[in-house]
C-alpha cells in the first residue's frame, strides 16, 4: 500500500471510496443522510482546496482509503477517514491516519504557505463507533467535548495536543 497526497482526478473515485466506507456507519446511527454520504463532487474538490487530502493505493492500483484536514485557528481538524470495506481491519485506517498527523507535523499546507505544525489535532466520531473510537485513543487522542448533530446523532470530539505529537 501506497500513502500519496490525492489530485483532482482521483476525487470522483475518492467520493465513491467515502460513499462505501460511510454506508457502515449509516447503518450504526440509523441515519442516511450523513454528510460524508450526501456530499457532492464540488463539494469534495473544495475541501480538497482547503487543506490536505490523502489517498491509500493497493501496489498501483484502485484508491482503497483516503483522509482529510484542514487548519483552522484552534487546530487541525481531521476528517472523513475513510477505507473500503473489504480492506478494513488491515491497518490501512491506522497507516492513513499516522500518515496525516506525520504530514501535519513536517509540511506547509498549500492555501496558507506556512509550516502547519498544529498545536492541536482535532477529529470527531459518532458515540456508536467504537472501533473508530479504540482508534484515535491508541492513537493518544481523548475526548474533550459532545455534540450531537441536527439529525440527532450523538457525536465525541477528540484531541490531541502539541505535547502529545
């Protein structure tokens, strides 16, 4: 497997990725209309603009995960971690996630042209997602606030501090 960052042509087969990987979670918090499900190709090329996207490829060939982030004036928020099924449990969401919070460390984002070096990494998951939870804690990330989202799913937000990089 191959971690890259992701160009815009490889976005309608990141989407499709997304799609496949989020219908899990879908199904967990009985709720179809999840935004990593409902977004649009604009949508996905402006986040692509924004920040950081990066994509797993199986020994060149299909996308098999890709992962997202962006700075923001708290943090450097990571999103949409993302495996297809039929991969997962393979270490490829933890080699994505290891490879972004590398990329975060060491690497200027293009829009803002200056190191990144966050001084705190920000992610969240719905409170059914143990897995995704086991996840981020083996990763060092800990809870720091709830929210729920306006079709009702219960959310935890985790982070992880400057220190702790």
């Amino acid at each position: 497997m191959n971690i890259q960052p992701a160009c815009q042509q490889d976005l309608p087969e990141i989407l499709a990725v997304q799609r496949a990987a989020f219908e899990a979670e879908a199904q967990l918090v009985n709720d179809w209309n999840i935004p990593p499900l409902t977004q649009t190709l604009d949508e996905l090329a402006d986040d692509w603009r924004k920040g950081i996207m990066l994509k797993a490829v199986n020994e060149g060939g299909p996308i098999i995960g890709t992962v997202r982030g962006h700075m923001a004036p708290d943090g450097f928020y990571i999103g949409r971690l993302a495996v297809l099924p039929q991969w997962q449990g393979r270490g490829m969401g933890s080699a994505l996630l290891e490879a972004i919070i590398d990329l975060v460390q060491t690497t200027p984002t293009a829009a803002e042209q200056v190191p990144t070096c966050a001084n705190r990494l920000v992610l969240f998951t719905s409170t059914k997602s143990e897995r995704n939870l086991r996840l981020y804690e083996r990763f060092g990330f800990t809870h720091f606030k709830k929210s729920t989202t306006a079709t009702g799913v219960p959310l935890i937000w985790l982070e992880k501090s400057n220190s702790a990089l």
